[in-house]
C-alpha cells in the first residue's frame, strides 16, 4: 500500500456507511492469505476508522498465523497491527480525533482513565492492554469486519491485537490510535506502530539505560537495531551488536552507522554502533 493521504484532503464523504473494501484474511492456521472484499461498519461509540496507507508485517503476525497457541486460534481473520493511515470518521463521543487525522495504531492501547493508565508504573491498560487472545471489539464484543465464505454465507472476520491492519479500512477503539504530526511522513510512522517503540522502548523504559552504560544487544533485526538507537538516545558510551546473520549489518548500516569486530566465535558476527 502506497500514497500518501493528500488525496483525501477533501473528505472520505463514506461517515456512517459500511464501507467495502479490500483484505488480506486468513481462513486458517497457516493457511494462505486471500485478497477478499469486505465489509467494514462504521465505528460505534468511542470507537474510529481508519484508512490504512501503509502496514508491514512482524513476527507477532506469523505467530498468530501459525496458531501456534490454540487459544489464539479464530479465522477467518485479518492480521496485521504496524501501520500508518488517516482517519476516515469517528463514532460517537470520540472528541480528539477528527476524520483526517494523520495516526498511527497502537495494539497497547491506553484509555488514558484507568488506575493502570494513571499509574506511572505500568502502560498496561486494564482495557486495551496487548491482548493477543481478543478477537473483537471490546464495546460490544462483535466484529467490525465481515466476508462471504466459500458456501456464499456472510460472515465475521475476527479483529486482531487491538489493531487489524493488513486491509484497506478498519476500525479501532480510540484509546488504540494516536495522532501524528500531518508533516510526518507516514510510510516512515509505520514502523513506530511496533518495532521502532518496542525497540527504543526495551533501552529507554524496560533496561532504562543510563548515561556512559555498555549495552549488548542480541538479534539485529528492526527491534535489535532499534534497541541500539533508544541505547544511543539515553547516552550509552559503547553499544555492542551481535548476530548469527552477516547480512544484518548491511540493513543495519541504512539505520545506524557500526563497525565489524573480530570475531571471537565463528557463529556469531560483533559490530559496534558508532
Ligand atoms: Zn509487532
Ligand atoms: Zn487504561
């Protein structure tokens, strides 16, 4: 998916109305994702849809693929939770999001109210926190999405982490979106929708680094390299990158600049970040 948003600068003009559009759904554990038409409601109360311009995929994404936890299992249904897009309309007593909007999805999401939300321990909302075993919309407990199967019934397609990005249009509870900066180039956002903030996130909040630490980061994936980033950002004197993969350091070099080391196991190759 690929366009900027300029060219809904003069409305959606679809507020109120399913919309029918294009999904990747998935009919079964590692099964093949199949380009389907469907339909999306519009949002209900606290609720937003939104116009999805880009999206990537995420090892998340091919867990619940896969069905590796049986728990997780419910299809057909759309994967998908970084993504970047614009809002199309809101449902009722959304009042900070306006059709436009240049947001990212969030899969742990924050009601902003909650006794977890106001702590300053946790971001785990007691509502919209991760959730990989919800499968539709916390306001009612159904679907927004639906599809014809192969036995020419409609039926619901399942919500997937809060979020549900591999399609055209979807719908989120508002406390899962954040607004961006219109200058902001989306294709760019999308990567804060996940890796990006879990990566910086793991250096900044969870190891909370601390100014002139060494700091080893294992697997030099986005995460990885993003964990070596928020390293930088917090002040690390020395960051340390190791990986079985060789090829990793050239992705790596297009986010952060870094230096091979002598090898000192045959299997793992050690870069530092400059
Ligand atoms: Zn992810
Ligand atoms: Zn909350």
């Amino acid at each position: 998916m690929g366009n900027t948003g300029k060219e809904y600068a003069d409305g959606f003009h679809t507020a109120g109305k399913v919309i029918t559009c294009k999904a990747a759904v998935v009919w079964g554990p590692e099964e093949p994702f199949v380009i389907e038409e469907v339909q999306v409601e519009p949002p209900q109360k606290m609720e937003v849809r939104i116009k999805i311009l880009f999206t990537s995929i995420c090892h998340t994404d091919l867990g619940a693929w896969k069905g590796l936890n049986e728990m997780q299992r419910a299809y057909p249904r759309i994967l998908g939770h970084e993504a970047a897009g614009v809002v199309e309309s809101v449902g009722e007593g959304v009042e900070d999001l306006k059709e436009g909007d240049h947001v990212v999805p969030i899969f742990n999401g924050e009601c902003g109210e909650c006794t977890h939300c106001e702590s300053p321990m946790t971001n785990l909302c007691a509502r919209f926190r991760v959730d990989p075993f919800k499968s539709v919309m916390a306001g009612d407990g159904r679907s927004r999405f639906s599809v014809i199967d192969r036995a020419g019934k409609r039926r619901p397609v399942y919500h997937f982490l809060n979020t549900s990005t591999f399609t055209e249009f979807t719908v989120l509870d508002y406390a899962c979106v954040v607004k961006i900066n219109p200058i902001a180039p989306l294709q760019r956002m999308c990567l804060l929708s996940c890796g990006i903030s879990t990566g910086v996130g793991a250096a900044w909040n969870t190891a909370n680094v601390k100014k002139g630490s060494t700091v080893a980061v294992f697997g030099l994936g986005a995460v990885g390299l993003a964990v070596a980033e928020g390293a930088r950002l917090r002040g690390a004197s020395e960051i340390i990158g190791v990986d079985i993969n060789l090829e990793k350091f050239d992705k790596g070099m297009v986010l952060s600049s870094m230096k091979r080391l002598d090898k000192f196991d045959e299997n793992l190759n050690v870069f530092r970040f400059k």
